[in-house]
C-alpha cells in the first residue's frame, strides 16, 4: 500500500498513516502511523527522528479505523509494521525500527565514566 493520508479526531488531533521504504535498506515497506495536533507537526515528529524526506501527498491511504486505534493507545503514538500487513504482524514502537531513538531521559555515560 504506497502511499499515505490522514484522519481527522473529533478532538482536533490527527493520526497520519505513511507508506515508506524500510529505513534499514532491505527493500521492504513500513507503514508508519503518528498521533500529533496536526499533519504538519506530525511530519516534524518523524522528520526530527531522522526520517528527513516524509512528505504527505494526499490522502489516498487513509489510516484504517484499527490501525488509529492501535496508535491513541501507545503512549509514544508512534508505531509502524512492515507492508503488507500481514493478519499476524503486530504494531510496533517506533524504537523497534529507528534503534538510534533515544527516549527521553538522563543520557547514559560511557562505561568507567
């Protein structure tokens, strides 16, 4: 499913649903899915993760109903899984996939430090 789009929350917020290659070059898709107040601040949310060239043209593929449940349920409201999805593939953090990510927090010291 190439692609991507968008939905719109009755609370204002949107979840945006992305088509992109694997970041770890091996040739597959993800599809990506981001919780934010808006599409442009949810494409800065995977823009400041390292995934520089995401761009939202359109709203050809919508997230599905399931897929922004799975994503207002994760505390990150960031989740991807591979494409197509498979019927037994569950969603996973975006740390998964960008294991460079840090989460917030105290910066880990080298060791000996």
């Amino acid at each position: 499913m190439p692609g991507g789009g968008f939905a719109k929350l009755p609370g204002g917020s949107v979840v945006v649903a992305l088509s992109l290659p694997n970041p770890v070059g091996d040739g597959s898709t993800v599809r990506v899915l981001v919780h934010a107040p808006n599409r442009a601040r949810a494409l800065t949310r995977l823009r400041n993760l390292g995934l520089r060239s995401v761009y939202l043209r359109g709203n050809l593929h919508p997230p599905t109903p399931d897929e922004i449940t799975a994503v207002l349920h994760h505390p990150d409201g960031l989740l991807w899984r591979t494409c197509p999805e498979g019927a037994t593939e569950l969603w996973h953090p975006i740390r998964a996939l960008l294991p460079q990510v840090r989460t917030w927090g105290v910066p880990r010291l080298a060791d000996g430090a």
